[in-house]
C-alpha cells in the first residue's frame, strides 16, 4: 500500500519555501540551522522527499513557528 498523498507533500514544500523566504533565510542557512542538509531542503521544497516528524519539527523551530503552526500552515494550504 503507497502512503503518499501528493496534496500534502506540495502544500508542505510551498509553505516550507514560502516561510523560508519570508523569514530571509536561504536554503543553506535554514538547513544548517536545523542540522541538516542543504541537499534535503532542496529535495523537500521540490517534493522529492517527505520529512519525519523530527525534521518537521526542527524546520519549524528555525521559521520561527511551532510544529502545530506549521501543520496549521499547510493544512490550509491543502484547502485553498
């Protein structure tokens, strides 16, 4: 069975770049503030990987959300 919903993996990789470039960060700079690399940003923003709950976690940390937040963010991306 696939578990992959393309819906939601968009919505997450345009708010991650959206909040990304919202709060002046480059791809770079946010992938070595959360720990992680700059290759793997760039794979989730182009919906090419699907964060854990721990990167999840430590992406929101360094957009200046909160993990709920960002669930909430790319909920109502999911809608509009």
């Amino acid at each position: 069975m696939e578990r992959k919903n393309e819906k939601l993996i968009r919505a997450f990789a345009k708010v991650l770049k959206d909040r990304r470039k919202a709060v002046g960060l480059s791809q770079e700079e946010l992938a070595f503030r959360a720990d992680l690399s700059t290759s793997y940003v760039s794979l989730l923003e182009t919906r090419n990987r699907q964060p854990t709950l721990t990167v999840m976690d430590a992406l929101a940390r360094q957009l200046d959300l909160t993990l709920a937040e960002l669930v909430r963010l790319v909920e109502s991306d999911m809608v509009s």
